[in-house]
C-alpha cells in the first residue's frame, strides 16, 4: 500500500474516499493478522491513513455547516 496524502485524499470524491476506507479497514484486519510475523510498522501506516481520511471528512463537513451558517445569517441579515 502506497501511502496517502492530504493532497492526494483531497483529489478523491467522497464515494472514492468511503470506498478507500473500506479497502484499508479490511487491509488493517489482514496486516495485524500477519503483524506477528512481519512487525507492526504496516499496521501504524494504515491506521494513520484511516485517520487522515477521517480527518479530511471532518473538515470538510464543518466546512459545509460554516457555509450554511453564513449564508443563513446573511439572508437573515438582508431582511
């Protein structure tokens, strides 16, 4: 697995991202099977790059409701 990057999980749609973290939740449970065989540095990578896409979610959600708050407020200010 290549690791992602912010700029790179910014590129994906939201369906592709949900799809990638489908994809890295099954790779997660197959790496901690084999993580006592090949060591834990792949099951640390994934779980950071499960984060970063939560994490972009959230941002981008609060981002939706601040807009949606001041286009609210802004409308209510016009009348």
């Amino acid at each position: 697995m290549a690791r992602l990057k912010t700029k790179d999980i910014a590129n994906f749609s939201k369906e592709d991202r949900e799809k990638k973290l489908k994809e890295l939740k099954l790779e997660l449970v197959k790496a901690r099977i084999s993580a006592s065989k090949a060591g834990t540095s792949k099951v640390k990578e994934i779980k950071r790059t499960i984060a970063r896409i939560f994490t972009f979610n959230k941002s981008e959600e609060i981002k939706s409701k601040d807009e949606l708050k001041k286009a609210f407020e802004h409308s209510k200010a016009k009348k």
